[in-house]
C-alpha cells in the first residue's frame, strides 16, 4: 500500500496552498509518484564469481571434491566458482577466513573432517566452531580400510582384537600422522574394540604403509585411494572397512561394524560452510543446488574411484550431524590424550 500521509502544515507554510494552486498539485504528484516507484530488488544470487576457499592443499580429498562441485555449480549458476586452496593449520586458516567473511555469499568454505575434530584439539581457535561458521551441506564422504600385511597371522577384524586382547600394550598400528584420521580412527577402533595398542605415527600415508607392507607394524586405517592398489597387489591384506554398510567397490570386505565392533564408523567428509550471518535464502539455494550436484551419475564416477562417494544432507540435518561429530571426535581426542586442556 503507498502511504498518503503527507506534511500538510509543511506545504501550508510555503505558501503553495494560496499563491500557487498548479505548484500545490505539483507538489502533491511529486510525493505521490515518488512514493509509487518500486523499490530497486537485490540482483539475483549470484551474480558475479563465488570464491571457494577449500581448507586443504592442492591434490587432497577435499581438494579434489571442491573441484568436482566447484565446476558442477559453475555449470548451474553461470558464475564462476573459484577454488581458492588455503591449506595449513588443520584447516584454521581458511575457516577463519570465512567466518569473518562479508554475508553476501560470495565467500565460501570448504572443510574436511578436521572442522569438527579442531575444537577438541586446540584450546583457543580464532572463531567459534558452531557459532561463526554457517553449515550449508555435506559434500561427501570417504572411507579407511583396516590392513594388515599379507604375512599378518589375522584374517578379520574379529582375529585382529582376540590377538589384542591376549597380547595387550603389544600390537601397534601406524597412521600418516598423529591427530590425521588415520590416527584417530585408530583410537576410535582401540577405544570401542577395548584393547591396548601402541599407535606409530609416520610422515605420511606412503611411509606408513611401506612400514605396514614391511611388518614393522601390525595394522593401519589407511584411506581407500591409498590402499587400495596394495590390496589389489596382493602386498596388504584388507580385513574390513570403516562405513556403515560395505563399500560399493568392495563388496566381499565386511564392515568392522558388523565384525566385532557395532556402530562403529569413521569417516573422512567434506562439508560446505558461510559466514554465520549468510541469508537462509542463499543457504537454501546452496543446500539445494549441492543435493541436484550429488546426485548426479558423473559426479559419482569421478569420485568412487577415489574412494569418496558423494552425499549432501538438508542443513538441519548438516547442523545436528556437525554436533555429533564433534561429540565423538572430543571423546576419542580425550581417550587418546590429545585433547586440549
């Protein structure tokens, strides 16, 4: 409705009522058309390049999935989705970034599992967690698999904790690195399974598995991508895997969920993050376009073979599933004495 309510005694005072009735009319049009004009509407979202800052270094998982959606939402939107790598710090650096980033949906984030995984560990992070950082979807998900060399006595996730459990503070298992995933699925499997292990850390996945292949130490948790060649070789025996339901490529490894350990599950994932104040239009529209992008056949092609399957969540969805992340990654981090006091 176009609001009438004009400053009569104003116009009074200038005269125009009496001296010049057509400059009173004048007046009156004037207000009335100036009030009628529509106004302007925010351009459409978006309208110029998005700057995608994935928090993970050129070649990683989340890397690689930044790519994959990144030029799917090229495609949809008619921008240009830049991806922006700004590793280092365990993803602190770019999240950091984001959170204080401008509203307009034009900055973005992408993290890996360590989002949830940081609060535990770090005392003081530049920005709160839940609070600073918007969750707009998952993206996808990947797996580890549990190995043993081929001269490894174990044939199952079931052997592999018997053997534990009579020899305890004996086994070991490496990891590319301590707090990586593959650390802390470890934990996560000596925490559930309750036995005592000795964790190995190694600088990165290659070193760990030459170690593994060699029988320096007993088991690991490796990512599929880089295990699974060495499986295939014959040079590691996998015994299980970390999903909930088998792999789709690996049909006839049982989950470790269903062998000895239920509920277990540890995943690498990958999720797409705003600033905290971002329009729940726009995240909407996010979360939208990312569910078309993750179901589509290509996406999942590119991606299976690496390991990675595709998946996004609606954002209340998203929202709870980040607490519970960081509820459980605190409970390892805790158990493994790596949490921050």
């Amino acid at each position: 409705m176009i609001s009438t309510n004009f400053n009569f005694e104003m116009i009074r005072r200038t005269g125009l009522c009496s001296r010049q009735p057509w400059g009173f009319i004048g007046v009156l049009l004037g207000i009335y058309f100036s009030s009628a004009l529509p106004v302007q509407a925010e351009p459409a979202y978006p309208n110029k390049a998005i700057r995608l800052i994935v928090a993970q270094t050129i070649g990683g998982n989340a890397d690689m999935v930044g790519r994959a959606y990144a030029t799917k939402l090229t495609e949809r939107f008619g921008q240009q989705v830049v991806v922006d790598n700004r590793g280092g710090g365990s993803g602190i650096i770019a999240t950091d970034i984001v959170a204080h980033a401008a509203n307009d949906g034009y900055t973005l984030l992408l993290a890996p599992t360590a989002h949830a995984i940081n609060v535990s560990l770090y005392a003081k992070l530049p920005y709160d967690t839940q609070r600073d950082v918007k969750a707009i979807s998952l993206l996808g998900v990947g797996y580890n698999v549990l190995v043993v060399s081929q001269n490894h006595s174990t044939h199952s996730p079931q052997a592999l904790i018997a053997l534990a459990k009579a020899r305890p503070g004996k086994l070991t298992f490496a990891s590319s690195g301590s707090a990586g995933a593959s650390h802390l699925t470890g934990e996560l499997f000596r925490l559930m399974a309750g036995i005592d292990v000795l964790h190995i850390a190694y600088k990165g996945a290659p070193a760990s598995l030459t170690a593994l292949v060699g029988g320096e130490v007993d088991f690991s948790f490796s990512s599929m991508a880089s295990t699974l060649p060495l499986v295939r070789s014959l040079r590691l025996r996998a015994l299980g895997v970390s999903s909930p339901e088998r792999w789709p490529t690996l049909p006839d490894i049982p989950t470790v969920a269903e062998s000895g350990v239920p509920g277990f599950e540890s995943s690498s994932w990958q999720g797409f993050f705003g600033p905290r104040t971002l329009s729940p239009d726009k995240v909407r529209l996010l979360n939208q376009e990312i569910a078309l992008i993750a179901q589509s056949k290509e996406l999942y092609q590119r991606l299976l073979p690496e390991g990675l399957l595709p998946k996004s969540l609606p954002v209340e969805r998203f929202e709870k599933f980040i607490v519970d992340e960081i509820k459980k990654w605190s409970k390892v981090t805790h158990a493994a004495g790596l949490a921050a006091h």
